[in-house]
C-alpha cells in the first residue's frame, strides 16, 4: 500500500527554510517597534525635564519619580523580553517537534496498515460452466409489418460444485525490499463436480490461479489423476465430458507468492461439502474477513484454521488468514502535548515569579530545562512507555529545581510550583484522565498561592543556616 506520511498541516516547522525567514522578519519587525517605544519614552521624560529647567524643584520632584519608574520599567521589560523569546523560541521548537513526532506516528501506522491491507493473495472458488441454447422471443419489421420472431441464443450457465476439499500451507517471509512482508502459498484443492443434467454433457473447469501473485510455480490441473494440458499460457478454462449422472473429481495444485494476505472467494456460489484447512506456519496468524473458522489448532509457531460447511452456504466476503499486529493507540497525544507545552512553561514561570524572587538567569536555566526534559520525553517516549519515561524525567526536573532555593524552605517551594505547573500538567496530558489531572493541578496552584500569600502559613524568610534568602541575591 502506498501511503506518504505527512506532519500537521499549516503547523511551523523549523526544518522549512521559509518558514524561519518569515519568522525572522515578523521578529526584527516586532524588536524594533519594542526598541522605539522604550527610547520615546525615554525622550519624552528627558524633554518634560528640560521644559522644568526654571523650575528646579518640580523638575527634581518629577525627574525623581520618573527616573526611578522608568528603570524599574526597563528591569521589568528584561524579565518580560526573556520570558517571550523563551516562548516564542520553545514554540518554534515545540512545533517542530511535534510535526516530526506526528510524522513519525504516521510513519508507523502506514507500516503496520501494510501488513493488513493492500496487496493479499485471493484464490477465487472454481467455476463449472457450459453452453446451452434456450428459445427467445424479439420483434422485427418486414415489408412493414410488425413480425413476431421465434430464435435460439446460446447462453452460458453455471454448474454448482459437488464438494470441495483445499488445504493450503502459508510461509511468511519478512524484510523483503519495498514490502512489509510476503505470503509463499503451498495450494492443494479436490473439486468434485456430478453433472445433474439430463441434456448437456460438454463442460468448461474454469480453476484461474490466485489473484494478486507475484510468483505463480508449479500450477498443474488433474482429472481423475491424469493431468489436463493448458491450451495457452493465460488460459485456465478446461473443457471435459461427463455424462448425465456422472461425476468426475479435479485436483489443483501450485505455489505461489504474494501478499501478505491470503483469502479465498466463493464468488457469490453455494459451498457445499466444503472444507478448507489453512496452516499458517508463522506467530500471529488471525483469521480475516470476521468469518470464524470451526477449528483453531496452535501449534508452536504454526496455527491451522479449519471452515467446514456440510449443506449449501453462501459466504460473501472473502474469507482466510492474515498476519495480526499489535493495535497501535494513543496516537497524537506527544503532538498535542508538545503544542501546549508553551502556555505549561508560561504556567510554571508565573507559579515561580508568584512564589519566590527569580533572577534572569535562573528564569533562563530554568527554561533551557523545561524544553530539553520535553525534547527528552518526546525521543524516549519512541522506545518505552510516555507515562514511564515522564516519571524518570520528572525525578531529574524536580531534582534540577530544588536548586533554584538559597534554602531549604525556598528550594520546597519551587518544588511545589514545578509539581502544579510541569509534573501533573504533562502527566495529564499523556493519560486518557486529561481534565481531571489538570483540574487537580489547576487547584494545587491556587491553593499554594493562598496559602503563601492570604495565610502566611508557609514563610520564605525562616530558612535554615546561614544561606542567603530567595534567589534573586544569589
């Protein structure tokens, strides 16, 4: 099956020349007009307090007032400028991620459709037909007149099969080029065949080998044990003799390639005295079609499907025997996660900012380790399970974060942010209980929040030691 993989559709990528210029441009333009408005602030106070020259004291009242303002606009502006060139930066990133991770997924499910669907083996049921002539009636016209006609046409009738009785042997060969896998058939059939008729004993076996092959050896049609001659190559239509009440017994064998699926087709016939054995000698080998066979028997690596059916039966699907795969689920869930991890950074950075003095380079550091957990989780997530893989990370998060205190009572307070605003967020996002997770997380935050600030119950001043307090001195 033919199947091109692709990422998220209108989705930026880093690895697109096109999408980094445009990016580049919209940024520079964004940095500029930020840039102009700080200096015509600046200029604006500077020209006010020339005009106030005269007046000295109410030019150092409002210089004063405006100076002290406008650095601590400027050290505001720092942190504010870090924060976004985080977030835009750990999108783009993200983003791109998240594209690769999700053409990856699509990578594999094609891969895993392949061994299920497309190209397959299908061995259609024998036919038995014959030509007789039946009387029709038609109209036609002479010298005028409307002229009633009574003729004989020559139509071509069915023969229903007597019994049937195949066994086919599957060999599956895997990593073959360009294929996920191929089916090598072993093909034995015996069609009994009584002709019913009173009239008619000229018949055509029409036993055409199995569609979709890629290698058809060894096909030999016998009546009675004596072989049948092919008139041409890609001709499988035998004519034989049989008389009223007679009955005759063909045997078909060959072997074939193909796959990797291998089905047989009663084409629409009643099957009667039917009895098919598939032996597939491989693991996980599952009957197709939703037909269930009669009998299953394991043996070792070899499984042996049995469908019997004693009166006449009308099966429509195709029925027989596949390689079964693992259900691959979870799908999309890294992509989505990947595409929120930014607003999840913006969560936990305003949780810290909230909670305890943060300087701009722990703000930094800080980031650096929230994306490259993230890039970890989505590359591991790829060998072993997400949920594990986020369990270990999040040891080695939390470990890093305790870091960011100048003491004990610090340090567990970053430990708490982080946990309501990186651990439980992600960790929700990567199980089915996605809003609950986060609800609890959501109210983990709050609650730390009032605690710190309404209630006082938890003081950062009372540390341990002589180490200086908060982060912002260190």
């Amino acid at each position: 099956m033919s199947f091109d993989a692709k990422g998220i559709p209108g989705l930026p990528d880093l690895t697109h020349p096109q999408e980094l210029v445009q990016f580049g441009s919209q940024l520079l333009q964004g940095s500029l007009l930020l840039v102009f408005l700080i200096v015509a602030l600046g200029v604006a106070i500077a020209l006010i307090s020339f005009s106030l020259r005269r007046y000295p004291t109410e030019q150092a009242v409002f210089f004063g007032q405006w100076s002290i303002r406008y650095s601590q606009l400027l050290q505001g502006l720092q942190h504010l400028a870090l924060i976004l060139i985080l977030l835009v930066t750990g999108f783009f990133l993200c983003s791109t991620l998240s594209n690769r991770y999700h053409y990856w997924e699509q990578a594999k499910v094609a891969q895993v459709a392949a061994t299920v669907a497309g190209d397959k083996l299908e061995q259609f049921a024998p036919q038995v037909r014959y030509i007789t002539e039946e009387p029709y009636v038609y109209n036609t016209q002479v010298n005028g007149k409307i002229v009633k006609v009574n003729d004989k046409q020559k139509v071509t009738r069915y023969l229903a099969l007597a019994g049937s009785q195949i066994q086919v042997k599957i060999n599956q060969s895997v990593d073959v080029q360009n294929r996920s896998s191929i089916y090598q058939t072993d093909y034995t059939a015996d069609y009994k065949v009584i002709n019913q008729l009173s009239d008619i004993n000229n018949f055509y076996f029409d036993a055409s080998p199995p569609n979709g092959y890629s290698l058809l050896a060894s096909y030999k049609l016998e009546r009675d044990g004596t072989r049948l001659p092919q008139t041409n190559n890609d001709n499988y239509s035998f004519p034989f003799r049989l008389e009223p009440g007679k009955e005759t017994t063909f045997k078909v064998t060959y072997q074939a390639q193909g796959g990797p699926r291998w089905v047989y087709s009663a084409t629409n016939q009643l099957l009667s005295q039917f009895r098919l054995v598939a032996i597939a000698n491989f693991n996980n080998a599952d009957f197709a079609s939703g037909i269930i066979p009669n009998n299953i028997k394991v043996d070792g690596q070899s499984t042996q499907f049995t469908w019997t059916f004693a009166e006449n039966v009308s099966v429509k699907n195709p029925f027989g025997v596949f390689t079964s795969t693992k259900p691959i689920g979870k799908t999309g869930i890294l992509p989505r996660l990947l595409l929120l991890a930014p607003a999840l950074f913006l969560w936990w950075i305003l949780l810290l900012y909230l909670s305890i003095n943060m300087s701009l380079k722990n703000v930094t550091i800080a980031g650096g380790i929230f994306f490259a957990c993230l890039l970890t989780l989505t590359y591991t997530a790829r060998l072993i399970n997400a949920e594990l893989a986020w369990m270990v990370i999040s040891l080695i998060l939390l470990a890093l974060t305790y870091g960011l205190g100048a003491n004990r009572r610090v340090s567990l307070a970053a430990i708490i942010c982080t946990i309501a605003g990186v651990v439980l967020p992600v960790f929700g996002l990567l199980i089915p209980f996605t809003g609950l997770t986060l609800s609890i997380a959501a109210l983990l935050s709050a609650v730390w929040l009032a605690v710190l600030h309404w209630y006082g119950w938890y003081d950062l001043k009372k540390g341990t030691g002589n180490r200086e307090q908060g982060t912002g001195n260190r």
